[in-house]
C-alpha cells in the first residue's frame, strides 16, 4: 500500500559487511514452522464492512502485503438486508477467481471464509475485486429495489515461513509476531536510547502488521529462542561497533548490537527500513549516518495524505475520507482547513449535490452542476480534530427521468491536489484521542528505573502503529523532561510528578487516590493500581505510566490497549486504570470526551477516521493549585489520623 507520506528523514548509510570466520555456514536450510494471524481491514487502512448493490456491481479494494508474507485468508460474514439470491465471486488484479461466497437466503448473515493466497501481488500489494452475482435479475430501472449484500468484520490471514536465522539480513523476516529487546541489568543511558529508538523503527519497519516490541532487562527473557514467529535483538556496551548474528542457525539465534556512546544509535539506523537485508552475512556495521530530519509541513495534498474516493452515484452514495494527523509533523493540532476539489459528470438535468460532515456537523454543502468541478472550502470542527481525523461527504443524484435506468449515473472523483491546512496547538479534544498526534515525530522519555523501560517500550510500539511516521524518543531526565514542551511519556510513581508541579487527573499515594473531575473525590481504594494517563499540561501532552505496588497492574492496562482494535484509538478520556481483581476501567476525568456513534463505512474508510467522531473539550487546569491542594488534603488526613 502506499505510504501516505515521504519517509521522515532519510539515512545515509555506509555498511561494511564483514565476512564471518568463525562461522561455516551449512548448505542446509533449517526452517522454522509457519505462523500466521488474522488482521483486521481497519488495521490495515480499509473499512471492515464492504456494501455492494446491484447485480453485476463490483468493489476493488487493496491491502499491503509485506515482503516475506502471503495473504492467505479473507474472513468476515456476509449478509443482505433484503433477500438476494446469488453469489459474491471473489478474483484478483488480473481476473482470476479466487474464490465464491453464497448470499444466505432472506437477511441472516453468515461467517465465510476465501482462500486468496493465489491473488498476484505487485510492489507489496495485493487487489480483489468484489462482484455481486444474480439469478435471473431482469430490472434495469431505479424504481425497483435492487439487491443490495454487505460484508462485515472483514480479515485478512497472513502467514509466513522464516528459515532459522544465519545472517543479518535474514534475522527479520517479513512477519512476526514479537520481538524483544534485550538489555543488561543495569543498561547505561546509551543503551536505553539506543533501545527506545530501536523500538520505535521496527515498529514503523512492520507497520501494518502488528508485532509486539518490547524492552527487557531480564537476562532470562531476553535468550527467548527464535521461534515460529519470534525474535531476540541484544543492544549491550562493546568495545566495536557493530551488529552479528550470535548462534547462527540454530533456535536460539540473537542478533547482537554492539558499541559505545552514539555508536549504539548508529548501528540501529540500519534499521530505518529494509536495507538491513543487504548485509547478506552474518557481521555487519554502520560506519556513519546522517540524518535529514523530517521538516514540519502546515499544509499538505490529498494525494501527499494518501487520500483517495470516487464513487458512481445514483440516488445517494456516501465517501470517506481523513488524514493522519502525524503526517505534519507539527505535534498537536487544534485546527484542520479543507479545501477539496473534485471532478464530476456535469449535471444537466436532475438534481445533484454534495453535503460533508465531520465531528456530527454539517460544514459545508453544494450543488454541483454542468461545470463537472467541484472546488469547496471549509474548516473541521475543533472538538473533531484528533490524531485521526476525517470527514464524510454524502452524494446525491435524482435524474430528471422518473424510473431512470441503472445507467443513468454520475461519476465523483475527489482530486488528489486538493489540501488540509494545520494549525499546531491543544485547544482540541484532549486525552487519549491526540495519542500519537502530539508525540509526532519527537518527544521526551523519561523512567523512573532501567526495568520500567519495558512499559515505555509498550507505549511506544502502541503510538507506532497509529502513525505513518518514524516517532523519535529522547531519554531524559524527570526533572529536565518536565520543564520542556514537548510531548512527554513518563514512567514512574505520579507522586514524581506532583513533585515536578504537574497534575495528573488521577493522583495516586499508596492506596489513596485523588480523582479530578466532577465532583473532586479522595478515595482509599485499599489496594494497588496500574495506571494510564493522557493529559495536557502547559500546552503539552503528558502520557504517564504508574506501576504502583504491582507492575503486572500496568501490564495489564496496556495489554487493554493491545486488545482493543484501533489501540489508542479507540479509547475515549484521559485514564485507563487496573485494580488489584484484574478489571480495567476506562474513565474521562478532565478530556477526551465521548465519542459520538459513527457514519456507515464504506469503501476507502481509512482505519484512522472511524473515531474521529466526538464531543468534548479539554477543560483548563490550574495545575499549581491542584497540587498544592491536594498535598494539603493529604496532610490534612496525615494529622487527623
């Protein structure tokens, strides 16, 4: 699929390959079992529901498929709001048929299952094109009821084979399911950059198929053997620079990198995409890299954005259409200007126009009419803009005929030169709508001790997979972090950050917690909490992470997050918290806002609109006083008791 925007920042790099000595290498291949898992069509920037109407309709839709990988499986149910006898017939690019699903009679709906690992794939994508099939359908007018079949819950099986890993180049194969960091038990600060940064590309590198990334300082964990579809990759101190493939060949395979100081960094920049694959032998290093950072844009083309739609209309057909907030590159955003430009059949005769929709407003309208132009400005509503946002455009066509043939339609293409406009800012929705928007591409880390730097590494591969760009963590301290303004993810007690006098909505001590909101309330929940955080302070987004007592708390609340579709996405307010009985809750103490329910979806819905919908603003805070507050309360209690 095609990447939405340019790659952020590109990397000279000068490898020198170097042939192994200690390590013969057997003619024999050793291959590891294959593995596959079901992605979701949102996921993969695709609405998960497909509606066809009328017979001899068709539907072309695409989805990547990474190199090293087959889409073997297409899932999801089928169904009919009116009884349609007839087929769905299923076939590539080039017309071959993969595969046939029966319409159930009257309007159940039915689990299907297509085989599509025949289905040509060109530059890492694949198509099929969807065609609704009848039996003896002889209406050719609009005024009969035409068949009409939906497919929901849309999945695509990936699978893959991976030979046990001999060299650098085929450590990583096109799909997996997990990858863990390994660090010592005491990493210096430049291994833990080094492994942060690491995260964040392997992320960006198997985006949109959803591996686990995780840092660990657990020697035990970190020896993880390469499994069906697992790898270990150890970043440690090491007089060269370098990265090797450490037991080549066998189940218990690692890939070493090694260095001092910025040394690390570098050897990890190999990574930035897949040129790690030109180091075919089992040692390679990074002599040097250079990178051009990726500049902040304000405006940028639909075309740019990746965004795309057209549809043939007669009576009402509606399109979707959103961006990827990270693409600016500005951070947080609090305003989006359209302007959309579209050509159309002219229009003359009947009635013809174009309405759009976004945050559950109506922003603009048109007639559209013989010109066949369409060129519309209008803004998104404030309390609409999140790190996905989108809008709706509802098309209508009445022909001046009464009973107008089948083929009396017009054609609506949306033109990729039209635009969005930015303006960076937090007067938005707030919470966990803006995550990864105000942490693109640069923001601030810091943790309170080098084990926590696993749940750092979750958040981290979390945002990475919401976002189109390459995220870049810096590691500092708390009290540095705090002073700046830059999106920060924080990991430690939330004591440490009433200390540096920032106010989080939920203010945990021991088992005491302070809640914000409406009413204000001081709670001994007598046990432990895992809580996660998103919340503006000082025109900057804090995401904060506290273990607590129990760090399998904050396990499990990010692990809540992993489950979830959409991750970040789909969660509404500012707080996710797991008691000590396992329950996550999800709560909207000061932003976040509900969301409102969501438009029909359609073809070309991109995964990063079908939340975009929402109310709610982030209320102000006066931080100062909140703690000093809250500290008084406390030592109100400490008294009385």
């Amino acid at each position: 699929m095609r990447s939405l925007i340019a790659r952020a920042g590109r990397l000279a790099v000068a490898i020198a390959l170097v042939a192994s000595t200690a390590l013969t290498l057997s003619p024999t291949v050793h291959s590891i079992p294959g593995s596959s898992t079901d992605v979701g069509w949102t996921q993969l920037g695709l609405s998960n529901q497909l509606e066809l109407v009328g017979v001899e309709r068709t539907a072309d839709v695409q989805f990547p498929v990474p190199p090293g990988v087959t889409a073997t499986r297409l899932t999801g149910r089928i169904g009919s709001v009116i009884d349609t006898p007839g087929r769905v017939d299923i076939l590539d690019r080039e017309g071959t048929f993969l595969g046939s699903i029966p319409i159930p009679p009257g309007i159940d709906s039915v689990p299907f299952a297509v085989d599509i690992s025949r289905s040509k794939v060109v530059d890492n994508v694949t198509r099929v094109r969807f065609a609704l099939r009848g039996r003896g359908d002889d209406r050719t007018d609009s005024c009969t009821s035409m068949p009409a079949v939906t497919l929901t819950e849309l999945r695509t099986t990936y699978s893959g084979e991976a030979e046990l890993p001999r060299t650098v180049a085929d450590f990583l194969p096109g799909y997996l399911e997990r990858i863990t960091v390994a660090l010592g038990p005491d990493p210096g600060p430049d291994e833990q950059q080094a492994a942060l940064t690491l995260v964040a590309q392997l992320t960006r590198l198997y985006r949109p198929i959803p591996v686990r990334i995780a840092i660990t300082t657990d020697i035990n964990l970190g020896t993880a053997r390469a499994g069906v579809a697992q790898r270990t990759i150890v970043v440690r101190r090491g007089d060269t620079a370098g990265i090797s493939v450490d037991r080549a060949g066998t189940p218990e395979a690692s890939l070493v990198i090694t260095g001092t100081g910025d040394e690390l960094e570098r050897q990890v920049s190999i990574f930035a995409d897949r040129r790690f694959e030109l180091a075919q032998t089992p040692d390679a290093s990074v002599d040097s890299t250079s990178a051009e950072v990726q500049t902040a844009s304000y405006t940028a083309t639909f075309g740019q954005l990746g965004m795309a739609a057209e549809s043939s209309v007669l009576g009402m057909s509606m399109l979707y259409l959103g961006f990827d907030a990270t693409s600016f590159a500005v951070g947080s955003i609090d305003n989006a200007r359209i302007r959309l430009m579209a050509n159309h059949t002219p229009v003359v005769s009947g009635d013809a126009s174009v309405l759009v929709r976004s945050g559950g407003a109506v922003v603009a309208s048109h007639r559209l009419d013989e010109s066949g132009l369409l060129d519309l400005s209008f803004d998104v509503p404030r309390e609409a803009v999140s790190s996905s946002t989108g809008f709706s455009l509802e098309l209508r066509y009445n022909p001046q005929q009464a009973c107008a043939p089948l083929t009396d339609r017009i054609t609506f293409v949306v033109d990729p030169r039209s635009t969005v406009s930015v303006d960076p800012g937090n007067a938005n929705r707030g919470g966990f709508p803006v995550l990864p928007m105000a942490f693109s591409p640069d923001f601030d880390v810091s943790v309170d001790r080098p084990e926590n730097l696993r749940f750092a590494s979750q958040a981290i591969n979390l945002m990475g997979q919401q976002t189109t760009t390459t995220l870049r963590p810096r590691l500092i301290g708390l009290t540095e972090a705090s002073q700046r303004g830059t999106g920060w993810l924080m990991v430690g007690p939330s004591e440490d950050l009433a200390t540096a006098g920032v106010a989080p909505p939920m203010l945990s001590t021991g088992t005491n917690v302070n809640v914000e909101g409406v009413p204000v309330t001081d709670i001994d929940i007598k046990g432990p909490l895992g809580v996660v955080q998103a919340f503006t302070h000082n025109d900057r987004v804090v995401l904060a992470l506290d273990a607590g007592d129990d760090p399998e708390l904050l396990d499990e609340s990010l692990e809540y997050v992993w489950r979830l579709e959409n991750r970040w996405a789909t969660l509404t307010g500012d707080t996710i918290a797991t008691g000590s009985a396992g329950t996550t809750v999800n709560l909207a103490l000061v932003a976040g806002g509900p969301i409102l329910p969501q438009p029909d979806f359609a073809d070309g819905w991109k995964w990063w609109i079908w939340l975009t919908v929402s109310v709610g603003a982030v209320a102000a805070i006066a931080v100062c006083w909140i703690v000093i507050c809250r500290l008084w309360r406390r030592r109100g209690r400490t008294g009385g008791s």
